[in-house]
C-alpha cells in the first residue's frame, strides 16, 4: 500500500532520533509534522527535513496546551512521541520539582498527546512511545527516570487494549553511542560497548529501523522492543 497520503506527527522531532526518523518518514512520502519546546527549532527542523513537513511548538510538560497545539493536525496513520529530558535525581538529594516535571512530560504529556489525536487517528494507525532501557538497569540518581520508563512499558499495554484495533508499540534504547548523550564520553561508552555482547552500541540508525518496523508490521502490537545489543543481558 502507498504511503504517499499517510501523516506522521513526531514529538520530539526536532533533534536526536526523531528527527532521523522525521527525514526517514518524509523521504518515503509521508507528511510529516515534527514538534519541540520552541517554534524556531521545530521550524528550521521541518525545513531542514523538506518534503512539505511542518514544524510546531508543543511542551509535554504543559499537557493543558497539547490539545490546542493539535487542533490543526488532520487525519493520522502514525504517531510517535520521543521527547525525553535527561533528570539525574538522586533520592538522597531529591528535586521534587524535577521529579514533577518528567513524570509529567513522560507520562501525563504522552498520555494527553494520544487523547488529543485519538479521534483522528486511520483504521490502520500505530503508535511508538519512546522509553528507555533505565527500566532495566538502574543508576544511581534514576529513580524518576527508571520509574517513567518502567511506567511506558505498562501504558503501551493499556492503549493498545483501548485504542484496538490501532497498534501500539514501544521502544527501548539502552546506549544509543552516537546520540547528543554519549557523544564526547569516549570512556563511558566503552564501558558500555565492553558490556554488549554484540560488541558495538546502538545507533540511532537501530533505533530509527526499529521504530519503523513497529509502525508498519500490522501484526506487532503491545511489544516493548528492546534495541540495546544485549546490553542489559551481562
């Protein structure tokens, strides 16, 4: 089936894996809408991208807004939400406030991003959330981070029992080496690469392969797919 009249709305889109999957998704045909925190970044984004896509500005953190922001979104076949924020929160030092604000940017601005397009979404949509393999393998100073993901492992499940028969599908990057966060620490990635029983991290061109795998298989639904190299099996 073509994919020339399909939509995609990536949040998140602007910089990292989605916007590697944005340019993916536009070059095949789709159009594409990207968001980020800031107008001007999803802007430039989609211009740099090409192929008609759009940019807008959404904050998660401000799940009141998302609705809004939406309203001008038509029809949707694929959805996928990768906005993160990086919250290194130790229980000894504890940052409620920082604590609040990821648990409302993963969980309640990912929930509400659904509801907002969930009458729009085609027969045939799917969705991908974006967590993180922290669920697995902890650190000192992640409780939030580890939580939320461990909290997207569980929403997939839900959405896709509510939104049947739309697909929903998660993944979870354990080291990505190539991305914004462990580009410049050749130390710690090698102790991570040393731990991967594939003997290389992934990339976001892994992640960017597995996320379109899990929007077009009409027969995956509810998986939380892993793309770590084995990282956290040792």
């Amino acid at each position: 089936m073509s994919n020339a009249k399909k939509t995609a709305v990536i949040v998140g889109g602007s910089t990292g894996i989605g916007f590697a999957l944005a340019k993916m998704l536009a070059a095949r045909g789709e159009s594409v809408v990207l968001t980020s925190r800031d107008t001007a970044r999803a802007e430039a984004a989609a211009r740099t991208v090409g192929h008609g896509a759009t940019g807008l500005a959404v904050d998660l953190a401000k799940p009141g807004e998302i609705a809004a922001k939406f309203a001008s979104i038509g029809p949707v076949d694929h959805l996928i939400i990768g906005a993160i924020e990086r919250d290194q929160n130790s229980i000894k030092t504890y940052n409620v406030e920082g604590a609040m604000r990821l648990v409302t940017i993963k969980l309640v601005g990912y929930a509400e991003a659904v509801h907002a397009l969930a009458t729009r979404f085609t027969p045939e949509a799917s969705i991908v959330l974006f967590g993180g393999q922290a669920r697995e393998r902890p650190y000192p100073g992640s409780t939030t981070v580890t939580s939320v993901n461990g909290g997207i492992t569980a929403m997939i499940r839900t959405l896709a029992v509510e939104l049947a028969p739309l697909r929903v599908n998660a993944i979870h990057p354990g080291v990505v080496g190539d991305s914004h966060a462990w580009v410049g620490n050749p130390v710690a990635q090698e102790r991570a690469r040393s731990r991967t029983p594939t003997g290389r991290l992934a990339t976001e061109a892994d992640c960017v392969g597995a996320a379109l795998f899990l929007l077009d298989n009409q027969a995956v639904n509810g998986v939380n797919l892993v793309v770590d190299g084995g990282w956290t099996l040792i």
